[in-house]
C-alpha cells in the first residue's frame, strides 16, 4: 500500500537544459570574491539570486558552501577561507548554511556603512554622459546610508549631476517632487542634450566621439606641406622597394636617401609660397635686413659727407691765417711810413 501511494517524481532538469514547457532564464553567474568590502553584500545578493533560481541543484547547505566557496579565490577572502577550511576538515563537518553565512558576514561586512555611504553621496560627482551610472550608484548609496529624508536626498543629488543639466532642470520652473522624478527628468534631459550635440557637430562636419560615427572626415581641411616627402602617398609596398633600391623619397632618384638630398632647395624654390606664419615672419625678416641695409647705406654717406665737411674746414684754415697776416703785414707797412 505505501508503494503503490508513492507518486513518482518528475526528472529533474540539469543546470541551462532546456524542456519544452518550462522557459528558460539566463542568471548572470556571480563574480569572484576577494574581500572587498565594499561589494561583500553585492555578492551576497548575487550567490543568493543563483542558487534561488537554480534550487535543484543546490538542493542542501553543503552544496551551497561549496559553490560559494568556491567563489572565493584571491585577497584576503582567500587566506579567511583557507582558515575556515583547516577547521572544517579537522572536524569532517561543513556545517549549516546558515553559520557559513554568518561567519563570512561577520568577517567581511563593511565597517561603518552608513558613514560610507554618506561619505560618497556627498564627494562623488557625475562624470559627463554617465548619468545613468551615476544614478544606479546612487540608489546604492542612498539605501545603504540611512537617510530618509527626501529633501536631503535631493540636495546630495543636485550638487553630484552635471551643471549643464541642473541648469536645464531648473529653467522648466516647477522642480521634482521626489527622488524617482529626478531620476527620470535629469535622463530624459541629458537624452535631449546628446540628440542636440549631435546635430550641431553634423551641422559642423564633425562627429561625436561619444554617441557614433556619421563618415565625416575632420582632417579635410588641413593643407598638406609642399615641402613634405611623398612617404604619405606611397604605399607599404612602395616604400618598402624605395629602401631596398636606396631611394629618394624627396626626388625619386637612386643612389641617395632623402636626407642628403640635393634637390631639396630646389623644390623648396619652385614651390609656391604658403600663407602661413613662417612665411610671413620670413617676409618680415626680409623687410627688416633690407631696411637695415638701407639704414646702414644712408649712415655711411652721411658720414662720407661730414669727413668731406672736416677736409674742407681744415683746408679753409690756412687761407684765413694767411689773409690775417697779410692785414697785420699791411697795417705795420703804414705805421712806419707814418712815422
């Protein structure tokens, strides 16, 4: 009679096996643990997700102890389970699920949360485009925090987001009226902030280098050097045969590389003139040596002037010494015949 009132059990699926009547959920394995405490109750809420939603086969607190553990592989996580398993295996007994836990929360749980948490909502600021990431990591911190206080909230909220998008949310007039308001309206705010960058720097020719490509090519318009070797328009192929047969990458020829180039000048020569700065502080060194020139020419025949002017006054000299003389020769001449 209890045999025959027995019912059978159904087959138990393997782990990710598909049936036809049950659909199948994919669970993200959970990441290895190596005694941050900072992301303890993350891994936590992870092995418990897992092991809920594949229950069969973590069907008795062993199993769970060692799937955990297994977990756990680096940092100081690894020397607290090499600890924890000396003792176990002395005593061939892994014990309740529920001291494991226990143990492993006491050890690793992270000391003053709260402070933490407050610690962060009050220094940590948005990176530009990453709202999202900031807003998940702020619900994180918010619930670990203990505030209750929504304005308070708020406040950490405001001076954490962009500027740009604060401004935006303050120009509508009427502000949120709780946390998850914010949340929406500040994303849906830097959504219309991206979608208007975009279309500027199409305007522009201009991609975003965040939010996709569109083919525009931002080096049209630069000017390439005259001056500059052809190594650019060669191909690998191309140059590659140039360094074998020895050749010029500046003039094409053989027997020189373009370091000892003797066309180089000529080519400079024969190229036009670009209208850049070195140009035009050429054209002004120019201006200035042949203004230097001049100046120098002017100075030399004003000075050639003043010597012929010197030359004449020494040569004046003599001839107004000899007509003084003369004078007092005539003047004596009539006193004696006077007397």
């Amino acid at each position: 009679m209890a045999s025959a009132s027995k019912q059978p059990q159904a087959p138990v699926p393997a782990i990710g096996t598909p049936t036809a009547n049950i659909p199948i959920v994919q669970i993200k394995f959970p990441d290895t643990f190596n005694g941050d405490r900072t992301v303890f109750k993350s891994f936590m809420q992870d092995c418990y997700v897992y092991m809920v939603h594949y229950q069969t086969a973590f069907d008795n607190d062993d199993k769970k102890i060692v799937f955990m553990l297994s977990l756990i592989t680096g940092g100081t996580a690894r020397a607290w389970k090499e600890n924890w398993l000396e003792k176990k295996i002395t005593t061939k007994n892994l014990g309740t699920f529920d001291e494991f836990k226990e143990a492993l929360t006491k050890t690793f749980t992270q000391i003053d949360e709260g402070g933490h948490a407050r610690a962060w909502l009050k220094s940590t600021r948005q990176k530009k485009g990453r709202l999202n990431e900031y807003i998940n990591d702020f619900q994180i911190q918010a619930g670990r925090s203990g505030i209750d206080s929504e304005k308070a909230l708020e406040e950490y909220f405001m001076e954490g987001i962009q500027p740009d998008i604060l401004k935006d949310v303050f120009r509508l007039g009427t502000l949120p009226e709780d946390m998850q308001e914010w949340y929406t309206q500040t994303s849906r705010i830097e959504l219309q902030q991206i979608r208007l960058q975009e279309i500027e720097n199409r305007r522009k020719g201009t991609t975003s280098s965040n939010h996709g490509h569109y083919g525009y090519n931002n080096n049209s318009g630069r000017t390439r050097d005259p001056n500059a070797m052809d190594v650019d328009r060669l191909s690998t192929e191309d140059v590659e045969r140039y360094k074998k047969e020895n050749r010029c990458f500046n003039c094409h020829e053989t027997g020189h590389i373009s370091r000892f180039c003797r066309n180089k000048n000529k080519r400079r020569a024969e190229s036009k003139p670009q209208d850049n700065w070195r140009n035009r502080n050429d054209n002004k060194f120019q201006d200035n040596k042949k203004n230097r020139f001049k100046n120098n020419t002017i100075r030399k025949i004003l000075a050639a002037i003043d010597e012929e002017e010197e030359e004449d006054n020494e040569e004046q000299k003599p001839k107004d010494n000899r007509k003084e003389d003369k004078k007092v020769e005539e003047k004596e001449g009539k006193e004696q015949d006077f007397q």
